[in-house]
C-alpha cells in the first residue's frame, strides 16, 4: 500500500478473534503488514492470535509462523468468543 504496489509476498493468514468480523480485518491487515509486522500487531491485541505460512517464489517451500499464545487458544478448554479485543 506504501508503494502502491500489489503484494510481493504469497502467504496464508488464520486468525483467531472473537468475531468472523474481526478476524477477517485482522487477517488481511496482517497479509498486508508482512511477518514481522504482523505478528507484533497481532500480539499487541489481547484476544488475536496468528498463524501466517509464508510461501516462497514458484511455491517452493513455506515457513509457518505464530502468535506466541497460538498453542494455548487452539486448547480445548479455551473459548475464544468471550474475548474482547477492545
């Protein structure tokens, strides 16, 4: 957006947020923002987390990346719709 150039990088974002919403605006700010830049947004927020898979040039290879509390919300007992991500 910066240069007005489309997106260089291939990846795949999921997000977990307490709404579809919210998840969804996260997911593409986040494919936007890049890695790097996207992970610190999202670990900025209390109640997202992030799993982005960057795929390299011609699909070759991918590196999976995480939210640090990625691992903890895919937990059973945690119910990520009574989040607020006020």
């Amino acid at each position: 957006p910066k240069t007005g150039i489309g997106l260089t990088e291939h990846s795949v974002v999921c997000i977990l947020a307490p709404t579809a919403t919210a998840a969804d605006v996260l997911a593409s700010s986040v494919s936007v923002l890049g890695v790097e830049k996207g992970i610190a947004l999202i670990e900025s927020l209390p109640a997202a987390e992030a799993m982005i898979v960057r795929v390299g040039e011609n699909a070759a290879g991918a590196e999976t990346f995480y939210s640090k509390g990625w691992q903890d919300a895919l937990k059973p007992d945690r119910d990520v719709r009574s989040l607020s991500i006020d």
